[in-house]
C-alpha cells in the first residue's frame, strides 16, 4: 500500500504545532520531537520514491485531491498535490538535507534557551517547501511560498535581541515581498486569460494565448523566482540574513529558500517555451547574478557571508540553465541537487569553525585550523573541491553540464553565455580557495585577535559527533552525488516525462571544454594562493581597489535599492499621503464645513418667537399668493 503524499507536509507540519503549542513543558525534549519529524517525513519520501520507481514513464506521478478550496463564482480551485519525477527530485533534497540539518542543530544550539522554539521553526520551514513543490496548481504554490517567506523570517531573525538579526529579518521579508508581488500578478493573469490556476489547466491553454500575455506572465513569475532565489535585482537580503543562527543558513541556502525560485521556472518551463522574451530575461538574470555573486564572494571576511555570496552565484547558473529551456532543465535541477550536498555541509563546516572559535566569524581571526579541526578539514575540504567542479566531485559533472549548455546555445550567445559560465567557474575557485587557505592554512591567527599576550584567545576544538556526523554524510554526498546523477543520463531521463527530452548541442567536443574549464579553474587557484598561501594574512582590512570596496559592499545593491526604488517609492507615498490630505480629506472637510455654515445661518432663523413665525408665514401665504394672480393674469 502507498503512503498519501499529504503525510510528508502533516508530519512537520504537526511536529511545529505541537512544540509552538506545548510551550516550556516540551523544552527537555523538543529538539528531538522536531528532528523525528523531519527524519520521518524523509523516510515517507523514500518509501515513495520507491513506489515510485516501481513503475514507468507517465504512471509515476501521483495525484491527490484533498478537498474543494476555492468554489467561488467562475474559479474553482481544488486542495491538490502532486508528486511526479520532478517534486521527487525536491521532496528527497528537502527532507533529507534538512534532516541532517536538524541532527546538527541539535549539538549547534545545545545551550540556547529558545532551542525548542527553533525547531519548531525549522519544521514549519520544511512543511512550507514541500507544500510549495508538492501542491498541483499555483494557488498552492503560492500558499507553500508565502509560508517559506514567514518561516524564513521568523528563523533569520530567531536572536532578535540582536538589532542586526532583527533588521536583516525584516529586511528578507520586506525584499521577498516584492517578489511575491509577481507571483500574486501571475495569479491574476492566469485566472483572467484561462480561467483557472492548476498546472495543468494553465499549460494546456498556454499555447492558445497571445505573445503578449505569456510574456507579462512569464515576467511576474521572474520577477518571484528573484526575490525567493536571491537574483538581481531582489538579491540584497541575502547576505544579512547570515544572521541567523548556522543552521538555518545551510537550510536556507541548500535545501529551501533559494531552490523555491529554480522551482518555479522549471515547473513553468511550458509557459517560458513559448514566451522568448521572457525567457531571456531569465537567462540575463542568471548569468549576471552568477558574475555579481562571485565578484561580491571575493571581498568578504565573515566567512558565512563569503558562502553566502557564494550561493547567489550557483542559483545564478540554475537559473541560467533553466533560461535555456528543455536543454538546460535537467542540468538546473542536478547543479541544485549536488549544490544542496556541498553548500549545506560548506555551511555546517562553517558552524563548526565558529562553535570552535567562539562564534568568530572574521576569516582574519582563524589560520592554522586543519590541525585542530581534522573532521571539518576534510569535510570542509570536499565541498571546496566540489563546488569549484574538480572531477570527479558533484560539482565537476552539474557545473560542466550547464556550461556546455550555455555553449550550445549557440552563435554570439553561445559565446556570451558560455564566456559568463567559464569566468564565474574561475571566479569560483579563486574565492573558495581563499576561504579554504584564510580558515585552514597559514599561520594561527586568533591569539594575535586577544589581548597582547593572548589571554582570552579561543581553543578550537572538532564538533561533538551530533555535528560532524550530518558533516561526514553531506561529504559523501558532495563526492558521489554528480556522478550517480549524470553517468549515463540518469537524471535526464528521470525528469524526461516533465520537463521534456531534448539534445544538447554540443559546438566543442566534451573534452575540450573540460579541459578549458579546469584550465581556468587553476588560474583562479594560482592567483588566490599567490596572494593568501604565499603572503601573511593583514589582521585589519586592506584599503584595496574600487572594485575591492564595491564588492565589501555588495557591489553597492542596497544603494542600488534606496536610489532606484525606496527613495522614489517614499516621494510617491508622500504625493498619495499629501493627495489624501489636501484632495480627499479636504474635499470632505470643505463640505462638511459648508454644511456647517448653511446650518448655522439657517439655525439663525429660528429664533422661538410666535410673531416671527407668524411674520414667515404671512409672507410665503403672499408670495404664492401673487404667483397665483401673476400666473391667472399672463
């Protein structure tokens, strides 16, 4: 017998309710509650995925429908899910990773007040995103997206007595609200053009509507994809949002959050195929995020924020894959596959390093750490290798893929796009190998960051085993996962049934552009040990070059935001308020107050004297009296 698909969303879903509703008394053991949650939702998806491969093609998806949501007027919206090769491919990466997430969180905030209060979050942020992939039509979709965006503000912001965690979860949640003003507007158009919201009622129609349409649709859906997946111009919030605790960076980063928007686009790849315009639009964004986020990721310090800048630049090559339409869809979904291995144990490594130097989070105050932490070291140590795409790590075989795609494009885009992916790979190895040699290597530096004589210096220690177990896991898979995906098409033919077959075009044999790619990789290798593994690390920050300084601050995207968009957005709202105050509101007041005046002088006639009333009427009986006579005599 099968397993109802709706028991992978309720059983994370009832693991948040019970510890935000048991209050204190579920301190001592919610931490585990939520982590048996989350590992038994992971193993209602592998039972199902095995159902699943138990049958073929076109049979394996299955649909339920839970009950009528929306039964208003001329839409009709069903509670619906559906899990097919494509939500599978999320639905493992989301319960999975974020189990071995919680695992970690366990030892992580071992000596936090709020922990139970944290895991509840983290379930509720995994019941979200799988709402989100799992639901059969928009609606739902948006329903799951929304409640990532709460979860995620509730998680970045979790130490709010810190004013920086506070600002940077407001900050996340107000920058995705943009995007989801796109998201609400697909909506809409889908309703007025169609009539309905599932996916397969907007595909099937999609081809019957104009240009015109589908391009506006297919902008609004861009337009959510960059505020959820960190994409210029909504990519901002990102990096301040490394003030949540570790954990809830490797969930985000990895297995949630910024995987929703690469989500979106692929499971609406029927919309973009037939809208051009809108698809180039996701290519551009793509491959200027890519550059944008490897750039940023060469100048930062705080080695969270350095992953984080990190991260923007690999969902940039998703997203520029996934622009590329059927030839790129299934390289999208494997770089985000075998991006969620080596990002997420990138992250816990991290967290790993701070809980041994006492949450410093300055690559300048570490040094000499692969001696103290062997376990971190090496897993650290694979992600690196992984994500710069060394063969025969996960990273070599879904980063190569996508470039080959970019290259097949063809023609002076081929070129463009390709030169893009190649450069940001380069890019890519030079900024992680700094990471890699600042945090491991050289000389030991946070004695020199204590008082002079180096009391009060941290005493780095490995993890307690609940850490680096989950660390170890994600290792593994960061070796193992590209290659079990892209050996023999095994991916490809997976999603195939969903997203489409489709030959890739290749304009140079597969060896030559392997061998350019590592080529350039080992440049950006060169240069990042000539300056960081041959030179002694400066405690304080160099002045550096323009772009050094542009890219310490993000390349300037808050500027960007508060030119481009807050500031004209606050002189609009003060014309709205100023046109409420003196048009709107004055208009009432004037006649209110003309009423006023005409009830005043009409109040003055009666004055509560007989005679006078007597007078009035005397008067009125004349005058109809003469309009009478006037009237008989014409």
């Amino acid at each position: 017998m099968t397993l109802p698909v709706w028991l992978l969303i309720a059983l994370p879903l009832a693991g948040a309710a019970v510890l935000l509703l048991s209050g204190r008394r579920s301190d001592r053991w919610g931490h585990l509650l939520g982590t048996v949650a989350s590992l038994a939702s992971f193993a209602c998806a592998a039972a199902l995925f095995a159902a699943m491969l138990g049958r073929h093609g076109e049979d394996r998806a299955v649909h339920e429908t839970l009950f009528s949501w929306v039964p208003v007027g001329g839409l009709s919206v069903d509670f619906g899910l559906q899990l097919d090769q494509l939500s599978m491919c999320f639905v493992l990466l989301i319960t999975g990773v974020g189990s071995l997430i919680h695992i970690y969180s366990i030892g992580y905030m071992k000596e936090d007040a709020g922990r139970r209060r944290f895991f509840a979050y983290l379930n509720l942020f995994l019941a979200a995103m799988l709402l989100l992939v799992l639901a059969d039509n928009y609606l739902g979709l948006y329903m799951g997206w929304e409640g990532v965006g709460l979860a995620s503000y509730l998680l970045i912001g979790f130490w709010s007595h810190k004013p920086s965690a506070a600002t940077a979860a407001k900050k996340a949640f107000v920058v995705n609200r943009v995007g989801d003003i796109g998201l609400a507007v697909a909506l809409m158009i889908m309703f007025t053009a169609v009539g309905a919201v599932s996916f397969s009622e907007v595909f099937e129609a999609a081809p019957q509507l104009g240009e015109g349409t589908l391009t506006a649709l297919g902008l609004m859906l861009l337009l959510a994809a960059c505020g959820k997946s960190a994409q210029v111009p909504l990519q901002s919030w990102l990096g301040d949002a490394m003030e949540g605790p570790t954990p809830v960076s490797a969930l985000i980063h990895a297995a949630t959050m910024v995987t929703a928007g690469v989500y979106l686009i692929v499971r609406s790849g029927p919309v973009f195929d037939l809208a051009p315009h809108a698809q180039t639009a996701v290519v551009v964004v793509g491959a200027v995020t890519l550059l944008f986020g490897a750039v940023i990721g060469c100048a930062k310090d705080d080695i969270k924020k350095a992953l984080a800048a990190s991260t923007m630049s690999q969902i940039g090559y998703m997203v520029l894959a996934a622009g590329l339409g059927p030839a790129g869809y299934a390289f999208a979904i494997m770089h985000l596959l075998t991006h969620g291995f080596f990002k997420a144990g990138l992250f816990l490594g991290a967290g790993s390093v701070m809980h041994a130097m006492d949450d410093e989070v300055d690559m300048r105050r570490y040094g000499g750490l692969r001696t103290a932490l062997p376990i971190t070291f090496v897993t650290f140590g694979l992600g690196y290798l992984a994500i710069i795409g060394i063969p025969p790590l996960a990273g070599f075989f879904s980063k190569d893929g996508i470039i080959e795609v970019a290259l097949g494009a063809g023609g002076v885009k081929g070129v463009i796009l390709g030169g893009a992916t190649i450069l940001g790979a380069g890019i890519t190895a030079f900024y992680m190998t700094r990471v890699m040699l600042m945090t491991f290597f050289g000389e030991k530096r946070w004695a020199s960051a204590a008082s002079g004589d180096g009391h009060g210096a941290p005493h780095p220690h490995e993890a307690p085993a609940v850490m680096t177990v989950p660390m170890i896991i994600l290792a593994i898979g960061s070796v193992t996962a590209g290659g079990a995906l892209a050996v023999g098409g095994t991916l490809e033919h997976w999603l195939e049934p969903v997203v489409g077959a489709h030959e890739i075009h290749h304009v140079l044999p597969v060896w030559v552009v392997t061998v350019i790619v590592l080529s350039v990789v080992a440049v950006g290798i060169a240069v990042a040990y000539r300056m960081y593994g041959t030179r002694a690390v400066p405690s304080d920050v160099p002045a550096g070059s323009a772009l050094t300084v542009a890219a310490r601050r993000d390349l300037y995207g808050d500027a960007f935001n508060e030119r481009v968009l807050m500031r004209p957005g606050l002189s609009f709202t003060r014309g709205l308020v100023e046109l409420d105050d003196e048009a709107v509101d004055g208009a009432a007041s004037g006649l209110a107050a003309g009423v006023s005046r005409f009830s005043d002088r009409l109040r003055g006639l009666q004055t509560g004297f007989a005679r006078s009333y007597a007078l009035s009427m005397l008067a009125g009986a004349t005058v109809v009296v003469a309009m009478i006579l006037a009237v008989n005599l014409w």
